[in-house]
C-alpha cells in the first residue's frame, strides 16, 4: 500500500486547470463557488449583526403578518 506523508501536497484538480482558487474569474467555475460561499457567510453575518442592532426585517413582516 502507498502511504503518502502529511507533507506531500496533492495535485491541482484538474478542474481548477492549475488556476489559483482565490483569484477571481468570471463566469461559471469552481473559483466562483468559493466566492459566492464567502459572499454569502458575509452577508448572513451582517444580516445578524443589523438584526441585533433593532433592525430586523424578518420581524416587522411578522409584526405586519400577525
């Protein structure tokens, strides 16, 4: 069996074609997703803190509901 070391670093998956993983491309690619997953957790994360300042949206359309 082939044991590799922790040190060893894997090959670039070949949908990444050897591009780096951060840099920004557009269209639909891999690199996009890591975007849009980062874009996102940032969103959430300022949505909850404006939610914890008093403003919440989701609360004044149940207040609007209700």
């Amino acid at each position: 069996m082939d044991q590799r070391s922790s040190t060893d670093v894997p090959p670039v998956a070949p949908a990444y074609n050897g591009v780096d993983r951060n840099a920004w491309i557009f269209g639909w690619n891999p690199q996009q997703e890591l975007w849009n997953g980062r874009l996102a957790m940032i969103g959430f994360a300022a949505y909850l803190l404006w939610d914890l300042a008093g403003y919440s949206v989701l609360r004044d359309v149940l207040n609007l509901i209700g």
